[in-house]
C-alpha cells in the first residue's frame, strides 16, 4: 500500500509541476528576461564606467543554453522534476499521518499534508529569504546564501514537528481546538526566533565589505565616481510581481497535490472511516 501512495504522489507531483510550470512560463518568464535584460544594462554601464576609468573589462561570459531552452525546456523540465520529488516526500508524510491524525479522513489529510508543506517547504523560508530574479543577488555569496536558506527550510520543519508534539500532547487537557492553537502559537514563536537570529542577505560579510551593511542584496542605483547616477536601481514593482508569482506557483503546486491526491488515495485506502496507519510503529 505504501508502494502504491508513492506512486501515486509521483504522478501526481509531475501534474503538479506542469501546471506550476506552466503558470510561471505565462507570468513569470517575461519577468525574468526584463530581469536579464536589467543586468546586461547594468553590466554595460559598469563596464563603460571602468574604461573611462582605464580599468580592464573582463569578457562577458558565453551562454552554455540559449534563452530559448532556458525560458521553455530548462524551467518546464526543473518544474516537472521538482513536482515528482515534492511528490514522493508528500505520499511518504501522508503515510506516516494516516491513522494517527485522529478522526481524519483521506481526503481531508490530503489536504492538510499539502497545506503543511507549503507552509513548512515554501512560504516560511520564503518570508525570510524571497525568491530573487536574475540580477538581483552578489554571485559571491550564492553559497552563503544557499546554506541560510536551507537552515530556514530545516528549521520551519523541526518548528511544525514540535508544534505537532505540542498540540497532541495537550489535546487531552486543553481539548483538540485550544491544543491545536498552543502549537501553532509554538511554531510561530520558533519560527520567529529562528528569522531574528538569521542575518539579512545584505548583511551577509561579503556584502558589507563591498556595498556596506544594507538589508537586503537588491541592486542599488549605480554611480560614477562623480557620484552621478548612471543606471537606476532594481525596479521593485518587477521585484514584487516576480516574488508574488513564485508565491502562486509554488501555491498551486501544493494545491494541485493536495486535491488531486485525495481522490487517488481514498480510492487505495478504501473506506474513509478506516483508521489503521499506513506505516506500523516499531514496537506494534
């Protein structure tokens, strides 16, 4: 049975990496090339600035793929695998859930798995760390920041796992509603620790040593020695659409998995009133 949850969330994943592809190959992909063409702007203008200046230029960099197979093949193909491992881990969680959610049905905790995990997976690191466009981000700290935001992922985890301890643990004094409700406050109040002791992007050491302290790595207007504007900064109104569209994507990607899950694994579980667990405990 297990097998069979699996591969259904596999299937169910790469739909889910389509559609989400499919949304952000509509709204985001014009977007991101207004984002590419910022950056060759700024690039430009850097480069006019340092040969004034009798400073050498470094070569621009060739294209590996061309714009074309980035904006259609590269993004549907890294959607799709995305979904598919998004997929699998969804039908693992589900199993683990299954019979010990209380009185639960397949449908409904297909829901709640989904919802769980576009919170814990996406929107919490999002919050602290948002998604960037092209030019938006110092290459010198794509490690740093790779690191943060994967501590952000693990973190949002363990905070919902203990929320989930929290919330049964107390269910038997408090009642369901007000144990529910104490761990959500637990994983809010841990969550927001963690952000707090995390640095700003634009704080990071490399960042400060070139740019100063800022909050964030958006690019700022860029200036000649003079101290005149040559190029302005990032446009933010591009910034903003951007990250709310990966919101979406990301949203309907969890969406679609959580809705058409449900019917699939009802189907497979038979009744909805059964309330065995999928996956044994150890000491059963």
């Amino acid at each position: 049975m297990v097998k069979g949850l699996v591969l259904r969330g596999v299937g169910v994943g790469a739909l889910a990496g389509l559609v989400a592809f499919i949304v952000a190959r509509i709204f985001a992909e014009p977007l991101i090339q207004a984002a590419i063409d910022y950056e060759g702007s700024r690039d430009e203008a850097r480069d006019a600035i340092a040969r004034a200046a009798g400073q050498p230029v470094a070569a621009p960099e060739a294209e590996v793929f061309s714009r074309v197979v980035q904006a259609n093949a590269g993004i549907g193909v890294g959607m799709i695998l995305f979904g598919v491992g998004m997929g699998a881990l969804f039908a693992v969680v589900y199993c683990l859930a299954w019979g010990r959610a209380g009185r639960v049905g397949p449908r409904q905790l297909s829901l709640l798995v989904a919802l769980g995990g576009f919170v814990t997976l996406y929107l919490v690191p999002f919050l602290k760390y948002p998604a960037n466009p092209p030019a938006v981000g110092n290459p010198d700290t794509i490690g740093e920041r790779s690191g943060l935001y994967l501590v952000m992922v693990v973190g949002s985890v363990l905070a919902a796992l203990v929320a989930l301890w929290v919330a049964r643990r107390f269910s038997g004094g408090l009642g369901t509603w007000n144990a529910t409700l104490a761990g959500l406050l637990c994983f809010a109040v841990l969550v927001g620790l963690l952000m707090a002791l995390l640095p700003p992007l634009g704080q990071l050491r490399l960042n400060v040593e070139q740019y100063g302290s800022l909050p964030t790595e958006t690019p700022r207007p860029l200036r000649d020695p003079s101290g005149a504007i040559v190029l302005p900064g990032f446009d933010a109104d591009l910034l903003y659409q951007f990250r709310l569209y990966s919101v979406c994507a990301q949203a309907l990607l969890w969406g679609v998995l959580g809705v058409a899950f449900a019917p699939l694994a009802e189907r497979l579980l038979g009744s909805a009133d059964r309330r065995t667990p999928v996956i044994q405990d150890s000491t059963a």
